[in-house]
C-alpha cells in the first residue's frame, strides 16, 4: 500500500483527509484499493503551473530594474509555462482534447500566471525604496514544496510556499479551481500550520491561498486553528483502521456524478472490471504490471 502505515495507522494528508470527509467509499477506492483516477485537464494542470510557479523564483534577476520588472517577469513566467506545457506533452495527448479545447486550456492557464505575476510585482514593488531588485526579491523568494511529516499526529503535507519576510511567516498554497472560498480549505490550511508548529516550535502568523483566479485570501493562525486539525486529524484515524470497504459507507452527493468510482458504487462494477476498463480505455500501465 502507497499510504503508509505508523503506530497502526495510515499516514494521511490533506487531500485523503479531505477526501474521507467527502465520503468515506471514495477513500476506500483510492487509498486502501489504491485504484487510479482518471486522467484530467485540470489535475494535469494544476501540477503544471505548481511547477511553474516553484521554478519562477529560480530565474537570474540580473538584469531587473525596478523600471523593468514587470515585463520581464511576465515574459519568464509565460517561457516557463510554454516549457512546461511541452514537457507534457503525453500526458495531454492521453486527455483527447480537440486543438481547441486545447488553445483553451492554454490561454486560461496563461491567464492564471499572468495574474498571479502581476501581483507578485506589485507586492515587490512595494518595498522599493528598501533595495535593489535583486534585495528585495531574493529577501521574498520563498521556501517551496517543503514535505513536513508528524508521526505524533500521522499525517504529511508538502507545503507550495513558506513566506519568511520581515512582515512575518505566511504558508501559502495555489489554487485553480473557479471557486475561490477560503473556508473550503480551511482543514489544509489547519494541517499545514500544525505541521510547522511542530517542527519549528511557533505558529505561522498567517496562511492562505493565492487563488490564481483571483486573489490571495488568508486565515489568521492560532492555536484554534491548530486545535482544528487535530480533532479532525483524530477522527479520521479512528475511522479508517479497517481494510474493509463496508467500514466505509457511501456518502451520496452531487459530487457523485463526476465521481472516478461511480459505476463502482452505482453498478456494481468490481474492482478487477476497473482496472480492466480503466487500463484499455487510457493506456496506463497498473502497479502490478511493473
């Protein structure tokens, strides 16, 4: 089993958390089944502009000048998507998209990096009068993709973004998606600052997310917050001690609809039929074949 197993119990992360809570059968399927999800423009995506968005602070800002910031990082930001849209090349082939569903993706996507650069420069721009280009950037470049792990609690979580300035430390993660509620992820954000405290001994002082959409949305943190995700943290373990997918009864909701499982639950397609089906239909080779 991918999810492993301290004290007894399953290592959790915010997305099994989340999942669990949106239904307990779904858990089931992905993480004790371990059976694969569909292929999606969406998940495929997201991966693509968090690697985007992890190699942007990376780039030379040599030749920045306050005057010219804007532009440039821009112009990176939309080479770094171009290259990453290439390097995933197969993955997009295997999603069967007309040229222009295609073309649409793209220009979405683009527009999500661009409005996120945007504000980054006009954050940056903020603290001129403290540097150079090359100060006040390198003092704002973050941590990213950190993996924080809590045997105590059984859970992990790689964080997108650690913001260590002046102004404090915010954790930060992206999103995609339409919706841009920041109570939607309140349990994420709650995990990840109890993983930080554990591991550096003091609260964030802030977390949120930058809505690529939109904009950046925050939670204050606390040890309220904190307190959160432990409780949560604690039900979730005593609710998957089982491997029996009878100790994990649907929860039906819309949700269902667009559900990877669906027939599983609603025609009683077998496990074995999904792997079946799921390999001929995407051609992905399943973990027992390798």
């Amino acid at each position: 089993m991918t999810e492993q197993i301290i004290l007894g119990r399953r290592t959790e992360s915010p997305s099994s958390v989340k999942t669990f809570k949106q239904c307990p059968r779904k858990y089931y399927y992905n993480y004790i089944e371990e059976l694969p999800t569909r292929p999606s423009i969406h998940l495929v995506r997201g991966k693509m502009v968090h690697s985007v968005l992890e190699n942007f602070y990376d780039q030379n800002t040599e030749d920045l000048s306050w005057e010219t910031m804007e532009p440039q990082l821009l112009m990176t930001a939309q080479q770094l998507l171009i290259k990453e849209w290439k390097n995933n090349n197969i993955e997009l082939a295997r999603l069967r998209l007309t040229e222009e569903e295609t073309v649409q993706y793209f220009e979405e996507t683009l527009h999500m990096i661009v409005n996120w650069t945007i504000q980054k420069s006009h954050e940056l721009q903020k603290y001129k009068d403290s540097g150079t280009v090359q100060e006040v950037f390198k003092t704002f470049t973050p941590r990213r993709e950190q993996e924080y792990k809590s045997e105590k609690h059984g859970v992990r979580g790689f964080i997108d973004m650690i913001e260590e300035t002046p102004q404090g430390v915010k954790i930060m993660d992206y999103k995609t998606n339409k919706s841009q509620d920041i109570e939607d992820h309140r349990l994420q954000l709650a995990i990840y600052a109890l993983l930080y405290k554990e591991k550096h001994g003091k609260l964030p002082d802030k977390t949120g997310i930058y809505f690529l959409r939109g904009t950046p949305e925050h939670l204050e943190v606390n040890e309220e917050l904190v307190q959160y995700a432990i409780r949560n943290l604690k039900e979730i373990h005593s609710k998957t001690k089982s491997n029996n997918y009878t100790d994990y009864p649907k929860q039906l909701s819309k949700l269902c609809n667009y559900c990877d499982y669906n027939e599983m639950c609603f025609k009683g397609k077998s496990v074995e039929q999904y792997k079946k089906d799921f390999k001929e239909k995407f051609d992905i080779v399943m973990k027992e074949e390798i």
